[in-house]
C-alpha cells in the first residue's frame, strides 16, 4: 500500500546536509520511504495517493544507541558515582529480571516509553538472565521496533547476578539462533565492562563476535576515572581500550557508551577500527563521570551517536538529551549547533549501529520510522518559538523540550503513538 504525508519536513541524513522543506512530502509503500521532497515537486508524481496532512516539524525518529531497559525502575536513584551507584542500586534491581513475567513488564513499559519520547530505534541493554531479552525481543517484535539487544556478560559480577564463561557462549548462542532475521530485531553481543568479566568471557565474547558477522558487541568503556583506574591495573593496560582490543572486542561492529576519559592513542585506535561512541551526556553529568569532548572524538573520525543511558540518564526524551548534549559541548568550550545535535540523535546515531541504509534520514529505500515535533507543546515553547526560523525553533525544543513535543509516532509508516 502507498500513501503520503504532507507537513514541513526537515532531516539531516550527513553531517554537513540539511534538507528542509516547509511544505514537503514524504511518499511511503509498505513502510518503505518512495520519496522524500517539496509537495510541489512531487505532486504531480503522487496525485493519486492518499495524502495525511500533519502539522507540526516531520523529523526522522530518534535513534537511542544506547540504554538499560532494566534501570527503568531506577531512574533518578540518588547520590553515588559509577561503581557504588551500580552496587547500591541497579545490581539490586536487575536481580529481579530473574522473573520473566517482571521482565515482560518492564520490557512492555518501557518501549512504550521509549515510542511516547519519538524513539523509534535503540541499542538496548538487558540483564545477565537469557529471559530478559526474549521478553525485550518479545515486546519490540509486537511493536515493530528496530531494537538491538543481547544477554549481559558478567563471570564477575554480584551475587544473583554472575554467570559463566560456558553460559555466555551457550545462553548468547541460543539468543542469536531464537532472534536472528525476525521483524527488526538485532543482537549485540554485551559485556558489561571489562571489570565484571573474567579474561576467559572476554575470550567468549571475541569469539561470538567473529562467529556472528551480523552482530554488534556493545559495552561500556571510559566513564569514571576510579573505573579507568581499576580496568588499567587489572589487565596492565596502557589505556582502558587495550583491555578489550585484546579480545578482538574493537572493531567495526563495536559500540563503546561514554569514552570520557580518553587519550590521543585510544581515541585514534577508535577511528582506525572503526568502532563508535555512544555520546550520554545526561548520566555522565548525573553520575559526576565527566564531559564528553566531541571535537576530540571528530578530530579522530570517531562516529558518534546519542544515548540516554536511562537509568543513570535522566529523561528518556531524545530532544532533552540533544540540549544536554549541547550543554556538555559549552563546558568543553564548543558549540554544537542544533542540526548536528538532530543528526547525533538521528541519522548520526544510525550510522554508529551499522544501520544507516535502513533508518535514520528518510531517504528513499529507507524505513518509514517518524516522529511529529509540536513547538507549540507548552506555552512556554509557543511564546519561544513563534515566528522563530527553524535553526531557533528546532534549538529552543532540544533546549525546553521533552516528550510533550512528540505528538505523534510512526513505525514503518504506521502510527504507533499519539499524544
């Protein structure tokens, strides 16, 4: 089936190219984008499809790379940094992902969530029990969301909480045979960090990763310097990245959340493998980890996505993270400007989960995956932005914005949330 939307339309499928369009027209069949320009030069094209008129800002949805679906519950838990914050709180927590009927719970809040906030892709973690993806996987299935996710690997990790090196390889195994090629789904193979991990899982993990050329690894790498302190020791590391580069764990496939604390050398063996970076400014100034540089990480062509990182994160609005964002750039002394902030959450973040022919900028051959901006949603946002030409209006919602502004969701060309 073929129909159309029309509104103003605006996307930002490269880092350096906007493609606005006040009065556009996005053309979908079978959840597919067909084209994607002014009405007036695809209206004659089109004439005879459907077309729903839809007011508001059309942006690509937003694409999270990276966040814990079984923190939801913990979401703004306070006091500690990383390492107590994890023993105090989410550890505790996730010992209860245990139960599948809790998982299939909070897998179903959660993804609503997610839908209400206009995102429509994510790299997800789950917990350490084989259970919690199949109810994610389960949940995103019936949703047809495009979420990558994977059991979590952690020999190391607390009590209730630790599995084996033969669990990992079995258990992961299982998951990508269950998952493989169903709807939009894909699998990530997740240590948690190279702390909770003996050198034998890591092995697991190199190994899972070569064996399975379709899947991701996602991790955690550089966030607290006490946690960069301890990683070094352990392995005799010159740098946090050695201890997985070891591994086979730094590659192409490979998407490594926050990399706060990195040198040169780190930063350029990233560029060099290929690997990304999922940029969360929210949790790292939550946790006191520190603030990302971005001009570091593009000095070393380091491909960059944003993630809430919900549950140190603190808003699952992808707008309010694209503000953060900027926030976090001021203190670095640069300017992220508001198109590059839309590309990092969108068509940028794509790019760092290996998806940019399928999601992300609207281009034709691409899903159908859309959300609609209201910059009216307050009235605070209405008084900001009338009359405001589009970089203002689109900088004042990253800024003043939640999920208020979505008003609406589309999967594949389908509504799937409407405010």
């Amino acid at each position: 089936m073929i129909h159309a939307f029309r509104g103003e339309i605006l996307t930002t499928p490269a880092p350096d190219l906007v493609q606005h369009y006040l009065d556009g027209l996005l053309v979908v069949e079978d959840g597919l984008v067909v084209a994607l320009g002014a009405y007036a030069d695809l209206a004659g094209r089109f004439g005879d499809v459907p077309v729903e008129p839809l007011s508001g800002l059309i942006v690509p949805g937003f694409i999270d790379t990276h966040i814990h679906y079984p923190q939801t519950g913990r979401i703004a838990a306070h006091g500690q940094q990383l390492l107590s914050w994890l023993e105090q709180h989410i550890f505790p927590a996730e010992k209860a992902f245990a139960s599948r009927a809790h998982a299939d719970h909070v897998a179903a809040f959660f993804l609503d969530e997610l839908l209400r906030n206009g995102t429509t892709s994510a790299l997800v973690f789950a917990t350490v029990h084989e259970g919690s993806v199949d109810a994610l996987f389960e949940a995103a299935l019936s949703r047809n969301m495009r979420i990558i996710s994977g059991k979590v690997l952690m020999d190391l990790g607390p009590e209730g909480l630790r599995d084996t090196p033969e669990a990992a390889r079995g258990e992961s195994e299982a998951l990508i045979a269950r998952w493989r090629g169903r709807g939009r789904l894909g699998y990530a193979v997740t240590p948690r960090f190279a702390l909770t991990s003996s050198d034998a899982q890591l092995r697991v993990a190199g190994d899972l990763l070569a064996a399975h050329g379709d899947v991701m690894m996602h991790t955690h790498m550089a966030e607290n310097r006490g946690e960069c302190a301890a990683v070094e020791a352990r392995f005799g590391a010159a740098h946090y990245i050695d201890a997985y580069d070891r591994f086979g764990l730094v590659g192409p496939r490979s998407l490594f959340a926050h990399c706060i604390h990195m040198n040169d050398a780190a930063m350029g063996r990233m560029g060099q493998a290929g690997s990304a970076i999922a940029f969360c400014p929210t949790s790292n100034l939550f946790l006191g980890s520190g603030l990302f540089d971005l001009t570091h990480a593009d000095r070393f062509g380091v491909c960059v996505g944003l993630g809430s990182d919900v549950g140190a994160g603190t808003s699952f609005s992808m707008l309010a993270t694209q503000g953060e964002a900027y926030k976090v750039c001021q203190m670095r002394g640069s300017v992220l400007d508001p198109f590059r902030a839309l590309y990092l959450a969108t068509a940028g973040g794509a790019r760092a989960l290996g998806l940019s022919d399928r999601v992300g900028g609207l281009q034709a051959g691409q899903e159908a995956d859309f959300i609609v901006l209201d910059p009216g949603a307050t009235p605070l946002l209405a008084m900001r932005t009338q009359g405001a030409g589009l970089a203002e209006k689109l900088f004042a919602m990253q800024v003043l914005g939640d999920d208020r502004c979505v008003a609406r969701t589309y999967i594949a060309g389908i509504l799937a949330h409407s405010r």
